[in-house]
C-alpha cells in the first residue's frame, strides 16, 4: 500500500494529531516481541558474567528497568493508550563472538489495540539499562538492532520478522 494513499489515523479533517479511539475494536488476545543488542568489550562482558560490574547484577537491573518501562509506554510515547498488560518477559542471549547482549522482550495483553510500541520499549530501555551499568568500564557500549520480531491479535494479524 502506498503510505501517500493510506488514510492518516492519528491526524483529524483540520490536520490535528489525535490520539485513535479504539473502543469500537474488538478485545484480542495481543502479543509482540522485540529485541536489542548491546555490544560490549570482552572485558565487560566477563564483568558480566562474573557479576563484578561495581553497579550490582546488570542484567537484572535491565530485566527490572524493561518490565518498569514496558508497563509506562503510554506516558512517553504521545499516541500510544494505556492498556491492560498481562505479562512482561525480559530475556537474554550472551553471545562471545561479538560480545553482544541480545536482548529479548515479549509483551501480552488482552485488549483492543497492540503491544509492539511497549515490547520495544522494554527491549531499548533493558539496552540503556547495561549501558548505564557498565558505562563506567566501558566507554565503548554499542546498543543496534533494535527492532520488532513478532506481533499477533486484532485485525492486521500476524506479522513474523523474516
């Protein structure tokens, strides 16, 4: 579809930003996954693992800080509603080669709009969560790659990142 053609959604007839009125939506189940990488030095990731960052236990602190920010997504991003969430997970893979942290997030509600925007947010906060930690060892902290992986429930179905 061409974006030019498409019926704005979040803008009404005068060009006014509006935030959607999803009570005519049908209540679904939703879920949506994202992800975020954080590269690190082979230094800091032993750090990592070994639980010697001065901070404290970094990927809990990240695990805590995603499901905290998934649950307020609606207060930082304008359009967004405050929706019913029935579950955060927060996950990581470590991967040595690079150091990466790749950062797993999945969101679920049962409601009438979407979980995409609360799943990234929970992935990009959980990111800036290691870089605060570590930043102190490691100048060099990358954070990429954050993006959708997966979406399910209400009327655009399922999409599934290839």
């Amino acid at each position: 579809m061409n974006p030019s053609t498409k019926e704005l959604t979040h803008v009404d007839e005068r060009g006014h930003v509006r935030m959607v009125d999803v009570s005519e939506k049908a209540v679904t189940v939703r879920e949506a996954r994202a992800e975020a990488r954080v590269r690190v030095s082979g230094e800091t990731m032993q750090c990592i693992l070994d639980r010697t960052v001065p901070k404290g236990n970094v990927l809990e602190a990240a695990r805590i800080a995603g499901i905290l920010a998934s649950k307020r997504t609606w207060e930082w991003i304008p359009l967004c509603h405050p929706i019913q969430i029935t579950g955060i997970d927060i996950d990581f893979e470590l991967e040595n080669e690079p150091n990466e942290i790749r950062i797993l997030s999945r969101v679920r509600s049962l409601d009438r709009t979407g979980v995409e925007m609360e799943a990234l947010v929970g992935a990009t906060v959980a990111a800036l969560t290691v870089y605060d930690m570590c930043k102190a060892i490691d100048r060099g902290i990358s954070i990429h790659e954050v993006q959708l992986t997966y979406k399910s429930g209400g009327k655009s179905g399922t999409y599934e990142r290839g």
